[in-house]
C-alpha cells in the first residue's frame, strides 16, 4: 500500500514534559492548539478528534477524545478515544490514520497528554485478584524496572554488555536532548554520572530508568488530496520540502509462543509446542498468518519487538536501510539497544558495537533518538508515542534546530505497551 | 502478645496458583488436552496457542527445577500491592526457565540471596516462603532458591531469545 495508503502531517504540536502537577486536559489542549497553528487549520474545520487515553486521571481520562473536543469547544467532530497502555499513542493515530484512509474524513486531530504520578508506575487502585497487573506487584513487587533490568542483565550474560554500555546510551540521549526545548532533562550527563546513581534493579541504576512525566503532544492529520490543496492556499503557495506523511501505523499483538517474559506476565508463553504443531481441535485452518497454508507455520523469530518493527516496514514497503533516524522507548538505557535490533539496524548481539562506534549519536550513520528520548523527556503514557512522531516530523522537516539530522528523509518510531500493544510508526517526505 | 494466642494459619498468597507444601511446592500451571502447550498460571478459559481451538487446560503441576534465564533485585520498596516487611529488606527476583515447558516463571529469590549470588544458567528449585503476615495469617508464595551457590559466576547461558 506504498503511496496511496498514507495520511499527510500538517501539524505538530507539543506541551513541554515535566511534573507540571496541573491537569492533562491542559496540557492536551495546549499540544492541540499548537498543532492546528502548526498547521493552518482551525478547530471548526477539524472532522475527527482522536484521543489517547490516560487511566490515572478519573472518567475525562477514559474518553479522552470528547474531553479535548469539549475543551477545544463542541463543534460536532466525530471522535475516538482509546487505550493501548504506553502504545496509545500510535492507537490512536491508527484510529484517525484508518478514517481518512476510508474517506470517512479529510481532518483529524490525534492528542495525547498526561499527568503522572510519582514514582514507580503502581498499578490501579483497588484490590483485583484477578488482574495481572495487580498481581504481579502483590505476590512478586515485580515493578517496571524489573523487567526492564532481566532484558539488561540477559544482555549481559548473553551478548558480553556491560553497565557502560547501558550508561552510554543515557549520555548520548542526554547530549540530544540538551537541544530539545520540550524535553524534561535538559542537563549532559557522563557515563559516570549514570554509574554514580544508586543502582535500583541490579543491574540499573536510577540514570538507566526513564521517569514519569506530564506532557501532551498533538497532530493533524489529513488525506493526502486535502493536504495538496491546503498546501496551495497558503502564502507560500508550495510544499516546500514536500509533505511529511505517514506511511505505516504498526498495532500489532505478538504471536504465539512469545517467549520474552512481558510486563505484566508471570511467565512466558510456553515454547514446548509451536504452531506448527498437530493440534486436536484442527477445525480453524490457516492459522495466524491468515491464509498462508502454503508453509507451516514456524515458531516466529526475533520476538515481539522485531515483529512490530517488521510490520511497519512491511506496510510501508521500506527496510532498515532505508532509514534515516529513529525514535525508540528507552523506558531503560538498555532497552534503547534492543530495539537497535529488532529495527535491524544491526544484527543480534551488535547493539553494544553499534553504539560504541558512535553510529546511533548525531552525526552518525543512523542516530536514534534524538529528541533526547524517554531518558530526556519522562514517560507521559498516552502522549509519548505521539511525542515520538512529532520529533520525527520536525526532522523531517528539517526543522530540529540544535539536534537536526542532516537531510532526513525517512524516519520510524518504535515502542511497546504491556498486554502485547505494538507500536510504530514510519514517516516520511 | 498472649501465650494463648492461636498460632497463625498459613495460607497461599493467591489460590490455585502453587501447592503450598513446605517440602514439594510445586506450580500449578496448565497443559493443554489438545496440543499439549503448558501455562502459567493456568489458562482457564482456552488454550492460548492460536493453532489450536481446545478449552481449558488441565491443571498440572511444573517442573520443581529449572535455569535462571535473568535476574534482578529490587534495592527499593515495590508500591502497593506489594506488602514490604518494616524495614524494607531488598530481594532478588529470578526468571527461571523451566525445560520440559518451555516456558519461564518469574518468582523472588529466597531471603538471603543476593542478586550477586545468581547468574544465567544458575539451578533453582522451587520453594514456598512467606510473603507477608498480617494479625491472623501467614501469607505464603512461591519463591526460587539456588541449588548451589557458586563462588565464580560462569559467563554464558543459552542464547535464545
Ligand atoms: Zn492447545
């Protein structure tokens, strides 16, 4: 679906991330109106509403769409609001992105925002024995950071990483998001000023581990005819660089057997039986892949990261080659080197090479980042996966000052929410 | 506290999870009647291999061994839920993959082991261990023990990921 499957970015708009302790609503609001300045649109004209959803923020959380219509005033927009854990976000571009690739609007408006408590991520209050979520901190005080630090020591153990490396990735975000006016942490930070910090999940320390913030982020999105013509009524009459559009929205679930111990799970899928394998209730033919009979179905590689990564190059017909820049979840530092390879910027295992020889910081052959990243910004749930294609945008447009990457092109986001939620995102001009 | 005072129950933390016995604590995960995949905990509704349309699985107890597939602790007081003891006593925290399954269980370290002790490939056993009490109950809870504590920590590990 190359071409006539992508959406047009008209504008972006962010509210700067910090602990701001006031309401998402103004934050969202605030990201919102900077997007439709960003792009020459105004409210009224604006079909859809969008919203990505924050659960610690009561019932205007929930619906978080119609909060920002009513916020922006009601102008009968239609409007979506979902959830998808940290991949809410990208959800609800899909949601917008999917409306407009249908003809069932030409504007909409995606809007994210958050205002996050303190600390570690707690679960919901309440006492629900049947939630994972819940579980997982009642009968192991098994927090984020867990399970970030099991991915890190594996490295370790597997791939010869070292506490440095995963300092590493912290200074380098730290030197991009120095530039970045709308990031939290704007101080450069050494490798020894990571490995300073107290350790809190061996073998992270609290500089490896991204912060919860309050932010919102924002973008217009319009089909493409509609962003030609807006294009031509402007004063400048053109395109400029040309328009920056959309072309794959990844929201896609893992598939069985993930073998990757996932927030909030107690345990990895079983790998004692793959796919492939005779099952007694055979009725449903075809299997996941969906038709794809011709082969049997094999145990799929590289786990769910690489799975969301290949997903979004597929649908937008491009390959890591291709790639300019890249925005990743470093909800740790060394999670930031995962992600190197399931976007198969380098092989498995080279992550720690790839970094060291300078290859992911600006100026090299493929930086990641560089808005500063999670590291930089604190994670603000519904707003970050939005925030990620906002930066990707600006470079795009060439507009990054401080931290530009020289004649980007093509850029692709990457993230992950608990309970299986895929997230990328493939811009490009 | 009263010399008469009834000593306290000891009950599991979360039921059907783990046979609670001191000397054979064992997970009770789940086996699928149709294609033979295991779970944990069990999946109670439908098999989750999606090749596969079988119902519930039937309840089986897991492997009591199994090889730390990684490792962490937590230096600082998890949120509630989680019931931190007065003071706060940091624990490790293994992902210990089980063989015959295939699959990997989560669990804290028993008391006294050290994220420092661990290492990948590290033997552990299964064992059932407090998580908390209250006035009336123990609260009990699987926990993963080393089966040995080494002095040199062996490099390596079977890479699959
Ligand atoms: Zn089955």
């Amino acid at each position: 679906m190359t071409g006539s499957g992508r959406v047009a970015v008209l504008g972006i708009g962010m509210h700067p991330w910090g602990k701001w302790g006031r309401s998402f609503v103004e934050y969202g609001l605030h990201a919102a109106n900077a997007a439709l300045d960003d792009a020459g649109i105004s409210w009224e004209d604006v079909q859809l509403v969008s919203g990505a959803d924050t659960i610690r923020n009561g019932y205007p959380g929930f619906v978080a769409g119609a909060t920002f219509a009513q916020a922006l005033g009601w102008s009968g927009a239609r409007v979506s609001s979902v959830y998808a854990a940290c991949a809410s976000g990208a959800a609800a571009i899909a949601s917008a992105r999917a409306q407009i690739l249908a003809g069932m609007v030409d504007v909409a408006l995606v809007v994210g925002a958050d205002t996050a408590p303190k600390g570690f991520f707690a679960p919901v209050g309440g006492d629900r024995r049947d939630d994972p979520d819940w579980l997982r901190f009642h009968l192991l005080g098994a927090t984020n950071p867990t399970y970030f630090a099991l991915y890190a020591r594996r490295r370790m153990a597997i791939y010869g990483a070292t506490s440095k490396d995963f300092a590493a990735v912290k200074a380098k975000n730290s030197r991009h998001g120095a530039a970045n006016p709308n990031a939290r942490y704007r101080d450069v930070v050494d490798v020894d000023d990571v490995l300073a910090s107290p350790v809190v999940a061996d073998p992270l320390h609290l500089l490896d581990i991204c912060a919860t913030s309050d932010g919102g982020a924002a973008l217009v999105l319009a089909s493409m005819d509609f962003a030609r013509r807006h294009a031509a009524s402007l004063p400048s009459g053109g395109t400029g660089k040309g328009i920056v559009s959309i072309a794959a929205v990844s929201t896609v679930t893992p598939r069985y057997p993930n073998t990757v111990i996932e927030m909030p799970n107690f345990a990895t899928d079983s790998a004692a039986c793959l796919p492939s394998s005779s099952a007694s209730g055979n009725e449903q033919a075809g299997g996941p892949a969906g038709g794809e009979t011709d082969e049997p179905a094999a145990a799929p590689t590289g786990g769910f990261r690489s799975q969301v990564a290949a997903a979004a190059y597929e649908e937008a017909g491009i390959g890591p080659e291709d790639v300019d820049l890249a925005e990743v979840y470093d909800l740790s530092s060394a999670l930031e080197l995962d992600w190197y390879e399931a976007l198969g910027i380098c092989g498995e295992g080279e992550a720690e090479e790839l970094l060291r020889r300078g290859c992911t910081e600006l100026g090299g052959r493929l930086p990641v980042n560089p808005s500063g990243g999670l590291s930089s910004f604190g994670e603000a749930i519904p707003a970050q996966a939005i925030a990620q294609v906002c930066e990707v945008v600006l470079q795009l447009r060439g507009g990054a000052a401080g931290r530009q990457v020289a004649g980007a092109r093509v850029g692709i986001t990457a993230n992950q929410g608990l309970f299986g939620h895929g997230s990328s995102v493939v811009a490009m001009r | 506290m009263s010399p008469h005072a009834p000593s306290k129950a000891r009950v599991p933390a979360v039921e059907g999870w783990f046979v609670p016995d001191d000397a054979s604590a064992a997970l009770l995960g789940g086996r699928c009647r149709g294609c033979g995949t295991y779970s944990f905990p069990r999946a109670p509704l439908a098999c989750p291999n999606p090749a596969c349309r079988s119902g519930p699985a039937e309840e089986v107890r897991l492997s009591r061994t199994g090889r730390v597939w990684s490792y962490t602790d937590a230096a600082y007081k998890p949120p509630p839920p989680y019931v931190a003891s007065d003071p706060f006593e940091p624990f490790a925290i293994a992902a210990v993959e089980l063989e015959e399954e295939k699959l990997v269980v989560l669990g804290q370290v028993v008391p006294g082991v050290s994220a420092s002790e661990l290492y990948v490939g590290c033997e552990m056993e299964l064992v059932t261990a407090t998580l908390y009490e209250d006035q009336t109950n123990v609260y009990l809870v699987w926990k993963w023990k080393p089966l040995d504590r080494p002095t040199s920590t062996p490099s390596g590990g079977r890479a699959r990921r």
